[in-house]
C-alpha cells in the first residue's frame, strides 16, 4: 500500500510541476508581448516627433534582456 501511495504522490508530485512550468511560460510569453507592445509604441511615438530615440532604446534593452533570460519564443506567435 506504501508503495501505491507514494508513486500516487510522485505522480501528483510532476503534475504540479508541469503544470507550474506551463504557468511560467505563458507569464515569460505575456511579459515579453507588453515588452514588444512598448518597443512599438516607442518606436512610433519617436517616429511621430512625440517620443524619444531613448525611451525607443529603452524599450530595445529591456525586450533584448528578456529575450536573453528566457529566449524568443514568444515572437513565433
């Protein structure tokens, strides 16, 4: 019975690890869409005259670090 319960647990035990990495993708994908969101919103605002080529690079260097820490992935969709 040990044995029954304690590949239950293990089995329970991936599941909920799975089911946190799926978790932590999805946040990663949605942090780095606003991340692209805002480079564009940049970009545009510096090419209508009302923003700056700094918060454009800004928005490059925080979208370039988050691609490094968790990969491109999120620009295939």
């Amino acid at each position: 019975m040990a044995g029954f319960l304690d590949r239950a647990k293990e089995q329970a035990q991936q599941a909920l690890n799975q089911g946190k990495q799926k978790v932590d993708e999805v946040q990663a994908q949605r942090a780095g869409n606003d991340l692209l969101k805002k480079l564009g919103a940049a970009y545009y605002a510096e090419r209508r005259g009302s923003g700056s080529t700094d918060a454009t690079q800004q928005a490059l260097s925080a979208l370039e670090a988050h691609i490094s820490a968790h990969g491109d992935g999120f620009l295939r969709g």
